[in-house]
C-alpha cells in the first residue's frame, strides 16, 4: 500500500510517499480502506518530533480517517465488511489502509460522505470534552477561544453559540476573525495587532473570562490565566506556541516553556478557579464515553446545529503540502485528504 511516511523529525519535505507492507487485522481488530485522511495539528506536532509518545521515525502518522471495511479480525461481532466508518486510528492514518481496534471505529451516518467524516470527529469531541465536560460552559459565560478559525476552534465557537455564550475570539488574520463572527463570535481579537488581556479586561469592565478554550500554551496561557474569573475554568489542550513556521526551535520551545504560569496548587483556593488539561489521543481507552459524546456532537450536526467546515482538500500525492499549508497558519476550518 502507499503511505505518507515520516522518514525523520522536520520540516514537511520529510513526509515521503512509500510503498509499504498493508497491515492484517488480529484479534479485536479490523481492516478499513481509506477513503478520506483528517488532518489535525497534532500530525505537524508528531513530524517535528514534539508529540508526546511518538515512535522514532520512520513511522506513518495520521489519527483521523473514513473508509470501509475491508476485512474483520476475530472477535469482532458489530462490524462488518462493507460498513462505512470514522476511525481514530492512533497513528497509521497516513496511509490507503489501516487496521484500527474496534472499540475506535464509529458509524458513518448515511447523510455524511467520507470528506465531511473525516473531518468531524477530533475537532468536535476536542470542542465537546473542552468546552461542556471539562468547560461547564453556560448560556451567558464569556467563553475565550484561541485559533478561533482552526478545526477546533470554529467547531467550539458553533457549541458556544448553541449555548447562547458570548464568544472572545482570537486570531491572526482579519479574514480568520470574519470567519469566527460567521460561527457566532461576538468580539473579535486579532492577537497581532491587539493585546487580548487588555482587550477583554476593557471589554468586560475587569471581569474576565469565565471559560478559557487554550491550544497554544506558554505566553498565551500566561495571559490568559490571569484575565480568568472568579469560578473560571481554564481548558489547556494544545502547545501550537512552540511550532515555527516550518520546523522548530529548542530555544523557542523553552522561551515558551518558562513563558507558562507557575502553578501552585493552594493559590487556586483564594481565586476560586480551576486548571484541566487534557489529550484525546490518550483517552482512546474512554471509548463508551467518545461514544456517547459523539452520538450527540453527530445529533447536533444531523439538526444543522453544528455545520463543519471544510477549509481545504488535497490528493493523498500532496499530502506534505497540505501539512506545510496547515503549519503556515493560514488554513481556515478543517483540511481533508482524499484517496481514490
Ligand atoms: N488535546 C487534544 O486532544 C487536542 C485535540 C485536537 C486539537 N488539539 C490542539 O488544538 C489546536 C488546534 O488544532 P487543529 O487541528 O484544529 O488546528 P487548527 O486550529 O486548524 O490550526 C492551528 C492554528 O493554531 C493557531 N496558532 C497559534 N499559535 C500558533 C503557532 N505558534 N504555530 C502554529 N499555529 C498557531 C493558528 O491560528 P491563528 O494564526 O489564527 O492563531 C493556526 O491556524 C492545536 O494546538 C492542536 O494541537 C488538541
């Protein structure tokens, strides 16, 4: 089979389209042909090497993908071959087949096609397990959300509006920030020309935020901690702070490593506020909880609640391009790789 390979740690000239060996289902396991790849933040962190748990290259990446099955391992009893599928496949999704445990398989309901089920999942249940379990988001809470037009962040800002929350949206661009208004931001912050702590502290009359949604960490988090209010809830999911353009500096990753709070536990008592961090890729084992949290991000869809975005789609043969695009920070909503 053809795989995109990480063939060492770097810039995205290091993702090589290979022949590779196809996988064969084992026990509890089943075969899928892929049909559609979603890319996600996480695959730039792992080909830089900054992924936390990932293997030394070569290794093929990729977490997110649809297809179909093609073959069922033993001790598979709900699937079978045919069946049309989202899978979170733990790495290997870079690739024109993949053999994923059954427990990270979900149903692709009849009204998506492959592009809009391989762009669903991560960005929602990241948005869902920030924002409402992690979050407790409310109607009425000031929610702050960073990279306000990426994957993640406009599939928050859609959950926060359905909430009737007001939305603090942060981004690079003016374009990006016009996007985040058409998914029901109300102030936009374009972090380049504006400080976002003095802009909210101004905006709220020193109140501050009651929900921060954080994936860039390090300055970010800093500030962003202080502006939080009495019974906020900060959400620290990501460390985009410490990528570059295209690969990454050791200097950069400690200037923003020192850059983050220091936190003690017992000085959260007198502000009444609280710190959850969280990595969905480590929570696989959770797989009746992603599944019930999914069942409803699916339902929200299914009533135009929710309505992802596809920003960009590339051929499997461009995929390195589509990861230099998703590192240049210009990539708006979710970018799909289709396979024939
Ligand atoms: N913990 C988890 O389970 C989990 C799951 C999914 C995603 N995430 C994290 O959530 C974030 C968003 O993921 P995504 O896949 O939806 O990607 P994305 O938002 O579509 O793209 C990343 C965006 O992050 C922003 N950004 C801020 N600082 C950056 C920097 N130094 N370098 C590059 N980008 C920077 C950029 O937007 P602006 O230029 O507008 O700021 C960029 O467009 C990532 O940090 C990712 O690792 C975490």
């Amino acid at each position: 089979m053809k795989a995109a390979v990480v063939t060492k740690f770097g810039s995205p000239s290091v993702l090589k389209i290979q022949d590779w060996p196809e996988p064969a289902p084992q026990q509890g396991e089943v075969k899928i042909r892929i049909k559609a790849i979603g890319l996600n933040f996480a695959d730039v962190m792992a080909r830089l090497g900054l992924y936390p748990g990932i293997p030394k290259p070569p290794f093929i990446p990729g977490i997110e993908v649809s297809g179909i099955i093609t073959k069922v391992g033993e001790n598979v009893r709900k699937w079978r071959r045919g069946d049309r599928v989202i899978a979170f496949t733990h790495l290997g999704g870079y690739a024109e087949c993949a053999v994923v445990k059954q427990e990270q398989l979900f149903s692709l309901p009849k009204r998506m096609n492959f592009e809009e089920g391989a762009a669903f999942s991560v960005a929602y249940l990241t948005a869902y397990h920030g924002l409402l379990t992690l979050g407790h988001a409310h109607k009425g809470d000031k929610l702050l959300i960073h990279a306000a037009a990426g994957g993640v962040g406009i599939a928050a800002t859609q959950m926060a509006k359905h909430l009737g929350a007001e939305v603090f949206a942060t981004a690079s661009t003016s374009e990006k920030l016009e996007i985040a208004r058409a998914h029901g931001a109300t102030h936009l912050i374009n972090y380049q020309q504006e400080d976002f702590e003095e802009v909210i502290r101004e905006k709220t009359d020193g109140y501050g935020i009651d929900v921060v949604l954080d994936s860039v960490g390090g300055t970010v988090f800093k500030k962003g901690w202080k502006i939080l209010a009495p019974m906020g809830r900060y959400v620290l999911f990501g460390f985009s702070a410490i990528t570059g353009k295209r690969t990454y500096s050791k200097i950069k990753v400690l200037r923003e490593m020192i850059a983050a709070p220091i936190l003690f536990p017992h000085t959260l008592l007198s502000r009444n506020v609280s710190l959850s961090c969280f990595n969905l890729y480590f929570l696989m084992k959770k797989s009746e909880y992603l599944r019930n949290s999914l069942r409803l991000v699916l339902d929200w869809q299914a009533n135009g609640i929710l309505k992802p975005v596809i920003g960009a789609r590339y051929p499997f043969s461009k995929i390195a391009e589509a990861q230099a695009y998703m590192q240049s920070r210009k990539s708006i909503g979710k970018i799909v790789i289709t396979l024939d």
